[in-house]
C-alpha cells in the first residue's frame, strides 16, 4: 500500500491525485521531492559513455554504459518493509524515513527502440559481476573493450543489463557493488551488542591477522575465545589468551608476533560485537531500484531515467551466494514492490539450492556460505527449504518460499538450477522434497534441474587443476544448459511451457539417501559407497562425506532475526536428504547429463576431498573431481581401473565424436541445448585429441 504519512492539503492534495491516476501502471510520479513515496529518491549518473569500442550488435546496434550511485529511503511503516531486521532501530530522516545509497550500473542499447525492451539483473556476488561466462563476454566487473564482448549472447539479443549493490559486506572500488545502509541503535541511542562468530581458515602458512564482521565491543580477552583444530571431526582446542591479541577491534592476530596461523586449520572465534548493520534493507534496495527502473521516468529530482518507458519484461540471474538472497527475496515478499507490482517476471537461479542467506539478521554475516567443511553454524538454510507451502516435521512450524508473493499474485517464474555439488555439500534435495524427504510436486512457477556430475563454479575448474583438492578439479561448463534455461525461461512467461524438471527422486530410484554419524551435529553425514553404487577407481579415496541439515537453536528471539546463540546449538534433529546415485563409471543418473557426462571421457563428481597438506580428508568445499579414463584396455587392466577404457567405449574418435553428437542433439531436442551452443560441443569433439 502507498505510504500515506505524507500527504498534505491543498495544492499537494491535487499533485497526489496526479500521481495517482498514473501509479498503477506507469508509475510516472511528479510531486516534489518532499512529496515523493518512499523507494528510490535520486539517481547519480558518474559516467556516461559508449562501450566495448563501438562494437555494433547487429540490428540492436552499440551499448552504452553508465556508472553511478542510487540513493533510496524506506518507509518503516509500510508492511512490506516490517519483515526487515531492525528496521525500526534505524535512524530516520525528517521524513521519518530511513536512507540507504548503493553502486548502480547499466549496460544498454544506445537506442533502446533497437532493444529487445527487456531488463537483465543480475544480483551481484559479492560485489562482483559473475554473468561474463554466461554471456560468452569477459571484462569482470567493467566490461568496455571491444574484445570484452565476445560472444556478446545478451547484447545481441537487445538486452538492457542492471545491477545494484545490496551486500553491505561487499568491499568498494575496482567496479565493486556495494550498499551503505545505516547501523541499529538501541531506542535510548545507545549501541547495541550481541554475540558473533567467526570461522576462519587460510590455506597458506603465511597468513598472520584476521579481519572481524564487525567491531569487538570490549578488547578484554577473558570476553571471547578462539579455538583451533586440524579436521572438522576434531575437537577443538582454547587458544590460551597468551596465544592470540586483537591486533584492532576488528582484527585479531596470534602471538608471539609474527606467527601465521596454521595452513588450513580450522580456527573459530566467537565474541561480543558491537553495532549491527540493518543488513535486510539490502533486500529493498534492490526491489525498489528495479522497480524504479521500470516504472519510473524522473527521481525525486527531476533526474531522468536513463530506460524510462522501455523495461517490459524484467529477468533475473544469479549464481552462488546471489541465488541464496533471491530464496529469500522471494520468500520475505520482496518480489512485490511498494505499489503492489510484480518486481522480477523471472528469475535463473544457479547453484544456490534451498538455502537463503544470512542477510536479514542482526550482526548479518552475508559473505558466508556453508559447505561440507565450512561455515555450518550461520543461519544459511533455516526452513522453509522449499518454495511449497508445507508443515515442518521437527518444528510443527508452516512456510513456504511462496508464500507471500502466493498471496499477492507477484511469484516470479524460476529456474531454480544446481550442480551436484548443492546436493552433496548444501543438502540441496529439500529444495523438492518435504521435511520427511518425500518427493513433492513442482509448484506452478519453479522448475527444477540438477546439471549431473557438475562441481560448483562459474564455469568449471581449468583443466588439470587440483588446487588444495586430492584430485584434479571438474572442469565441465554449465553455461551452455543454463543459456538454453534462461531462453526457455523467457518463452515459459509467454505461455511455453517449459522443459520439465530433471533432478533425483525418491519415486524413481534416482536418491540415496545420507545416513547420519556421530559427527552430525557438526553438519556433516555419508553417503555409503554401496548404496550410491561408487566404482573403487585406483588412487581416488571414497569417504562419503556429506553435508547434513541440522535444526539448530538460536536462541529465542531467532525467529525475529536475532541470533542469542552464535554460534548455536545442534538439537540432535536431522532433515532427510539425498544425492543422484552413480552409473558404473560414478558419473550421475539424474538430472540433465551434459555431453561430457553422456559421452564420457572421466568420471566428474560434484564432490572432492582436500588434499592432506590441506586438512584431507576433509571435503574440498565447492570443489568436484575430474577422473580419467584408460585410453586403452591394456593401460585399464594394468592399474586395476574398473571403469571400461576409451577404446573400448568407442572404439575410435570417429566413434567418440558420434556419441557427443548424439548427446549434443538429444539435448538439443529437449530445449536443454541452444543450437550454437550443441555445435560447439559436437566441433569441440571433433577437434579434441581423444583416440585416434
């Protein structure tokens, strides 16, 4: 509902009933900035410019790139914003409203009648622009040059591309997106305190600070502990306060001076912090900057929006830690912007499973992540897991993901995608199951798609690389399925329905489920070898780490984001999840097998194990493995490989090449592969070095 704290006689009574006859649907507004609704109220364009060297993008033509910063303000007693953490302990401006500004930038056809008149978004990760490999371009976060624009898969399209800073935490500078969103006060104006953890590992043996999420309240060591152990199942030892100073308030360090910590030991800090960030306006600032986009034609200012009267159709993109803020974007009911609208038409989610982010908390941590080995005690994945409506068997508790937007017809379409990595190391099966780990129906807006055997990454491993992991990394590109989603995506708003889901379920044989250890109230489980159906490949270790749901306890006031126990308490309940079992290769049976999965040449893996000079056997967090093949029988008989040789798949390259084609095309055919991207494959075979 429109705020209406504002209103005034007279002559501002006539300019709201002005505003009015066009806020619906255009949402043109011309009251005076003291006048203005809450949202954004002043855009600041920096830097306006041609890019990428005038390259022209066939009919759309050249794009243009602008730099600059939004500034926004949020009404505390619109509905929509009460869900946000702290809010009202905010300060507030003489409107009573609270301000926030953040890092915009906008990549767009210089002449937006050449455009295809739809908005790309991509929620930023970590400050970073992560869409390049996606949209066959390069550049990282400014993407100017000529050769930046590759294969320029979106600008040939039309699309017009926004992002935003939301990620407090996110550092500034170097094309960085960042937000600056005030700090809480308790209601007297004094600061307020609460516990903080930090779970802290370098894997150098140089390393010798460590910087803090937010400011120590007190410097007095005898307030917080540092422990420290080699593996995740260990016990952790104190630190003894001889052994470590603040080297700030927000850096500790160990002593005696000079000590680095311990290559890839895991060491936990746990102390009183002191002025949270009203971290979920993070959550507003991106509903209210798109929707300003779209809807709007001036600020608050007069300062005219750069796609005024364009934006038709708005989708969104996300990978990693930005596919967690969308699950909970949509589940707060921010896709539902302050006048009732519909914020994102669509949205590609990849790798981000049914967890959310801890954003919308006091003392927000957003950068963290869990995976098999890290980060487990932060609230990432709290139910609801899953977009249903649906009753928790451990809590009794009701929710769903699309709950709110269910409410105010605003559910955005999704493709909610993972690598195998989401299964193994985020429990990511409840994203389609129940509590109890029954298959449930799709809901009407999401489709699900595991891409099998995949690790977790922006666009596979560089060949060959084993970093801190046992074995080479999995270098397998998810680019290509997600191309052909995001298309498919786009026609499923038209009206096409789209391809149906492809993951593991429990109706179809595909799950194996993890069974619990005494270690899972630290998060990690197994899966057993015999179940999943893993081959004893020589040289590759099989530990069955997984991770496992735990239902922690917060504390009490949890459920208000306010975290009294951090880190917390495992309650010794565990949600059932599972994995895709394994063909005779190890190479996954559900979900969508790319070619290198179809028409193997190794076996590749969503999971891996750290190397021992790195904490092995530990889990080597996002990482998967790539395990060739024998190419010959005698070279497989002689290592004891019990997977079949190349030669003895495919006899030769001619045969080799068949199969990818054949995968390629089957794909293809199932609007899982976009043309160009199938011929790549089938030329990339055709070109490779595989049997003679």
């Amino acid at each position: 509902m429109e705020p209406r704290n504002f209103v005034r006689a007279g002559a501002a009574a006539s300019l709201l009933a002005l505003a009015a006859c066009g806020g619906g649907g255009s949402g043109i507004d011309i009251r005076p900035p003291d006048l203005a609704p809450a949202g954004i109220q002043k855009i600041e364009i920096t830097s306006r410019a041609t890019t990428f060297d005038g390259t022209s993008f066939g009919s759309v033509g050249t794009y243009e790139k602008l730099v600059g910063k939004a500034y926004g303000e949020i009404d505390p007693n619109d509905p929509r914003n009460q869900v946000i953490t702290d809010l009202v302990l905010a300060p507030r401006n003489a409107r009573g409203r609270i301000e926030y500004s953040m890092d915009i930038y906008i990549l767009k056809p210089t002449d937006l009648a050449k455009g295809n008149h739809k908005l790309f978004v991509e929620v930023n990760n970590r400050g970073g622009k992560l869409f390049g490999a996606f949209n066959q371009s390069s550049g990282g976060n400014d993407p100017s040059t000529a050769a930046h624009a590759g294969g320029a898969f979106l600008m040939k399209q039309g699309y017009t591309m926004a992002w935003n800073g939301w990620d407090p935490s996110a550092p500034s500078g170097g094309g960085s997106m960042t937000i600056n969103v005030p700090v809480a006060k308790n209601p007297d104006g004094s600061s307020i305190t609460g516990p903080s953890y930090e779970y802290i590992v370098f894997d150098n043996a140089t390393t010798q600070s460590a910087t803090l999420s937010y400011k120590a309240a007190t410097l007095d060591k005898t307030k917080a502990t540092l422990t420290v152990r080699d593996h995740l199942a260990d016990t952790p030892v104190t630190v003894p306060s001889t052994g470590w100073e603040y080297a700030s308030d927000m850096s500790i360090r160990l002593l005696p001076a000079g000590t680095a910590f311990k290559q890839s030991a895991i060491y936990e800090f746990t102390y009183t912090a002191i002025d949270p960030v009203v971290a979920g306006i993070g959550f507003a600032a991106t509903r209210d900057f798109i929707s300003w986009l779209r809807h709007n034609t001036v600020d608050a200012q007069g300062t005219a929006n750069p796609v005024a009267g364009d934006v038709k159709r708005v989708l969104g993109y996300t990978v990693s830690q930005p596919g967690r803020y969308m699950n909970d974007f949509v589940w707060l009911g921010f896709n539902e912007d302050i006048r009732g609208r519909k914020v994102f038409d669509g949205v590609e989610n990849w790798i981000a499973a049914g967890n959310g982010i801890f954003l919308n908390y006091r003392f927000a941590q957003p950068g963290r992540t869990e995976r098999n080995r890290q980060n487990h005690l932060y609230p990432e994945a709290p139910f609801p897991f899953a977009y249903n409506t649906l009753t928790d068997t451990l809590t009794g508790r009701t929710d769903g993901r699309n709950r709110r937007c269910q409410q105010t017809n605003t559910c955005p379409k999704i493709m909610s995608v993972n690598s195998a990595n989401e299964y193994w190391v985020k429990a990511g099966s409840l994203v389609h199951t129940d509590t109890a780990g029954n298959d449930i129906a799709d809901p009407e807006n999401v489709r699900f798609y595991l891409l099998s055997g995949l690790e977790h990454t922006v666009t596979g491993s560089p060949t060959n690389s084993a970093g801190t992991c046992a074995q080479f990394r999995n270098n397998t590109d998810p680019n290509p399925a997600l191309r052909a989603l995001f298309v498919a995506m786009d026609q499923w708003i038209d009206g096409t329905a789209p391809p149906a889901s492809r993951m593991p379920r429990r109706s179809d044989g595909t799950a194996v489920f993890t069974t619990t250890t005494a270690q899972s109230a630290l998060g990690i489980g197994v899966v057993p070898q015999a179940s999943l159906g893993w081959p004893n490949i020589p040289g590759v270790q099989y530990t069955g780490l997984v991770t496992v749901r735990n239902l922690f306890d917060f504390g009490s006031r949890f459920a208000s984001g306010i975290l009294d126990k951090q880190p917390p308490t495992a309650t010794g309940k565990v949600y059932p999840s599972f994995v895709s079992k394994v063909d005779v290769d190890g190479n996954e049976i559900a979900g969508v097998r790319l070619p290198p999965v179809a028409a193997p040449i190794a076996t590749t893996t969503g999971w891996g194990l750290r190397a021992t000079a790195f904490g092995g056997p530990d889990g080597c967090e996002a990482s998967g493995q790539m395990i060739s093949f024998a190419t010959t029988l005698s070279q497989r008989v002689a290592s004891g490989d019990p997977r079949l040789s190349l030669e003895e798949r495919y006899v030769n390259k001619a045969g080799y090449v068949a199969a990818v084609t054949a995968a390629a095309n089957a794909l293809k055919a199932q609007r899982l592969l976009l043309d160009a991207d199938a011929q790549a494959y089938i030329t990339s075979a055709q070109n490779s070095t595989v049997l003679p």
